[in-house]
C-alpha cells in the first residue's frame, strides 16, 4: 500500500547507472573567453602574436616571444542574463560572479652564444578559470499541451510494476527510480496493479491548461592549470608545448514546478506539483597542445596550433523530491511528499571532448599597433562519454546531432605613447546542426591598458550574445523555453616586469 509521507534514510547508495545527457558533455566541451583583460579586449585573437600569457591558450609558442620575466594576475566580474519566452511568457533572471580569473608567470632564458641560432627558451606556468559555471534561469508560461507526467510516464512505461512497488529508491537505476517518485507521490499509476504490469497512466487531468515554472540555478568553475615550455629559432620560428590539467566543479539545483486547472476526473487528480533536483560533478581532466609561429617578416606573422581533446574524469552526484497535491471527489487534499533523502553517487566515468586546430596571422605595424585574425576548426560531433559500452546510445546521438564547427576571432591594438586601445570581435557557430537548439555566438569587446613601466595595468569589456531553446526535461516533457542569453564581462589584469 502507498504511504502518503515517504521519509526513507538520510545517506548514499552507489549505482552503476545514470542518464548522461549532450548537455552535459558540452558543459566540459565549450570555453568562455577568459584570461587576461588584453587577451579579452582582443576577443581573444593571439595565435600569431604571442607575449601575453592567455595568448599561450591559443598557441604554446607564444612565451617565446616575450622579451622578459613577467607575472599577471586578473580579477574578472561577469554578469549574465537569461531572457525566457515560454508560450508566450516573458521572463528574465541575472546573475553576477566576481573571481580569480588568471594568475601566471613566465620565465625566459636567453642563449648567450652568439654561435647558437635557437636564441632563447622559456618556461610558464598560467592557471586560467576557462568557463564559470555560474548561471541562473527562470522560464514561466501556461502550457496548453503537455504535462510533466509524461516525463514520469516516459521513464516507468516498460518497467514491470514489481520492481519498484516492492523496492526502496535506493536499489533502484535511474529510470526505476523516476518511475518510483512518480508513482509514491500518485501523480501515475499501473493500469493493472500486478507486478508484471508495464503499462502505467496518469492522475493529471488532460486538456486543461498547465501552468509551469522551472527554475535553473548552477555555480562552480572548470579551471586549466598549464605548464608550458617554448623555444625561438634565430628569432624567426617560435615552437611550444603545453601540458594541461584541468580541474571541474559543478553544481546544478533545479525546480520545476506545475498547477493545472482541470476538473477532477477520478478519485485523485493532482492539481500541482513541484518537482526538485540536485547534481554535483567534479573531477580532473588531461591535454596538451602544441603550436608554432613564424615571424615571415618584421611585419606579418603566421601560427599554427592543436589542441588535444580533453580526457576527462568525472563523478556525480544526484538528489531528489517530488511532492504532489491531489484533489479528491469526495474528502480534503492530501499532500504527497516522495523525499528520499538519498543522495545518488554514481560511478565514475570519462568525457573526450573534440579536439581543436586554430590558424592564425597577424600583422603588426611598428610599435604603434597590430591587428590579429585566428580561425579555429572543433569537430563537436567527436565528443564522446565512456566506457563505449555503456554510452552507445548516448555518442550516437551526439554523433548525429552535433556538427564541426568555426570560430573566428579579430583583434586589434593602438599605441599612444604609453596608453594602448584595444578591440574585438568573435563568432562561434553552433555546436548543432540544428542552429534552432543552440544559436550561434556573436561577441564584441574593447579595453585599454598603461604601461607604468615595469608594472602596467589593463582593462577590459567583453560582450557576448546566443540564442538557444532550453527543454526542462530530457524526455516526456520536451516542451522547450526560447533562451536570450547576454554576457557581460569586465576584467582588471596587472601586470609585472620581473
């Protein structure tokens, strides 16, 4: 018999089992600009210029180019804001971040033998926040079609009654236990209370109209911790090499919630609902990248770059609850609270994000400005969870889905006396092949910079704007929210000459 209150034991269960999602794999796939406020002023494009420590992101070669020992630090804010249309309902919600954007150094030795032709070599080491997690979102709006049983209906239709029926949310995989919290808080039911039934309907009344919150809240970080090594070649040919490790943490809470005004159809109809969930996932990651650039004349400079795919190693971490208010026929409403107090670690398992090539040139006039161009190729369709066996379904559909991609980036500095100006420009395509999920990025930037000499200071603004549509469940309820998203990001470097 059903318990209108479940309070099961506060703890963890282990499981083997979890609905890895594309969203996921493109949270650790996709970078903000980030780094230094130079490198962002610039939108980025460094791959042939080198001598800025972000620049080494790009294309390794680049502490090779500095003339000096020098050391930076940023300190970047970030605002973001989510624009929501959901049928009709317009909604907005911001969110502000202040943090350690970049801290690193660069060491160069130069050769002294005037019979030697490799004429320096340097050593760096650049701590970069490469994307920042945190983010809000709140999408509104009536619902004249779907409700979200038919998320619950989705995951327990197929699942015979007596796995769940008979077995605590703890020994349960991912799908049995979305059908479990379904069932305990009566929002869906077995069409034959049997154990070998796998047919379930729902107590949600049909054809009324549904008014639905979700509310999507995540903080934490993926941070890059390079090590990098670099030579010149009669100061004509620069060549490095960076060793990458990477570090994740990231926390998503969202809350979704539910009213309908239907009549009562049968002896419960649930009326509202609200449906939350927690996920944790952190880990470390590996790649490396290696680059060259080509000084072809005083003037005009060439790079090239690759970086590998990123080997992830990650673990989650996942909570829910579920409560539903049902209307009797026939007696008061009765509050249905499924809280497992259960917190879900899954086993660990590893993300390969796509690789990248990025092609640069550069053209400096003097020493009062330069203007810069990189083109980088990200084949977003390679991403890939593992062990294979267990993701088949889910590379597949990343496999078909996801698309290879441009990104653009233009750049250009001018020099008056000791004030530098700066500006930028980004495009990114769409990691989709449908540009309808997931709109393409265009991004604008400016900053300026003083050199007091051995100390200068930099400043910066970055803009940038995407569209996407945003689903509140994976499946049954796929009914997606129209995304405006803006960011605003100012950031503050200073700079030594050691």
């Amino acid at each position: 018999m059903k318990k209108y209150l479940f309070l099961l034991f506060a703890g963890f269960t282990f499981s083997t089992a979890q609905s890895q999602e594309i969203t996921d794999a493109l949270r650790y796939a996709q970078n903000n600009l980030n780094g230094t406020a130079r490198f962002q002023a610039m939108s980025g494009a460094f791959g042939a210029l080198g001598g800025d420590l972000s620049s080494l992101n790009i294309n390794p070669a680049g502490s090779a180019v500095f003339s000096n020992n020098q050391a930076a630090f940023t300190i970047s804010s970030l605002n973001t804001k989510n624009n929501s249309n959901y049928f009709g309902t317009k909604t907005s919600e911001k969110d502000n971040s202040f943090d350690l954007n970049q801290a690193g150094g660069v060491f160069v030795f130069k050769n002294n033998n005037p019979n030697s032709n490799w004429k320096k070599f340097s050593l760096a080491l650049n701590y970069e926040n490469t994307n920042n997690f945190n983010n809000s979102f709140f999408s509104a709006g009536t619902n004249p079609n779907n409700s979200v049983d038919n998320y619950f209906l989705s995951y327990a239709n197929g699942i015979p009654f007596g796995d769940f029926e008979n077995t605590s949310y703890s020994r349960l995989d991912f799908a049995a236990q979305q059908a479990y919290l379904g069932y305990q808080a009566f929002v869906i039911n077995p069409v034959s209370p049997t154990d070998d039934n796998t047919l379930y309907n729902s107590n949600v009344p049909a054809g009324g109209n549904y008014y639905q919150e979700n509310e999507i809240t995540s903080q934490g970080y993926n941070g890059k911790l390079s090590f990098n090594a670099a030579t010149s070649y009669k100061d004509k040919l620069y060549i490095g090499i960076n060793l990458n490790s990477h570090f994740t943490d990231f926390r998503q809470f969202s809350s979704f919630y539910e009213d309908n005004d239907a009549p009562l159809t049968n002896e419960y109809t649930v009326s509202r609902l609200r449906f939350e969930n927690e996920l944790y996932t952190y880990g470390t990651g590996f790649s490396f990248q290696l680059g060259a650039i080509a000084k072809v004349t005083n003037e005009l400079r060439l790079g090239l770059a690759y970086e590998s795919s990123t080997w992830y190693n990650l673990n989650d971490e996942f909570t829910q609850y579920l409560s539903a208010v049902s209307s009797k026929t026939n007696g008061p409403d009765t509050n249905d609270v499924v809280n497992p107090q259960i917190t879900n670690v899954y086993a660990p398992y590893k993300l390969q994000t796509p690789s990248k090539l990025t092609g640069s040139l550069a053209y400096v006039f003097g020493k009062s400005g330069l203007i810069s161009v990189d083109y980088a190729i990200k084949d977003y369709s390679n991403t890939q969870f593992k062990p294979k066996n267990e993701f088949t379904g889910t590379n597949a559909y990343m496999s078909n889905v996801l698309d290879n991609t441009g990104e653009l980036r233009i750049g250009a500095e001018y020099k008056i006396e000791k004030l530098s100006l700066r500006a930028g420009y980004r495009y990114e395509q769409s990691p989709y092949k449908n540009t309808a999920t997931m709109g393409d990025l265009n991004g604008y930037s400016a900053g300026l910079g003083y050199n007091f000499g051995s100390t200068k200071l930099d400043l910066s603004y970055a803009y940038a704007k995407r569209d996407s549509q945003q689903a509140f469940f994976s499946q049954g309820l796929t009914d997606s929210a129209k995304i405006n998203s803006i960011n605003n990001n100012v950031a503050l470097t200073l700079l030594f000459e050691l």
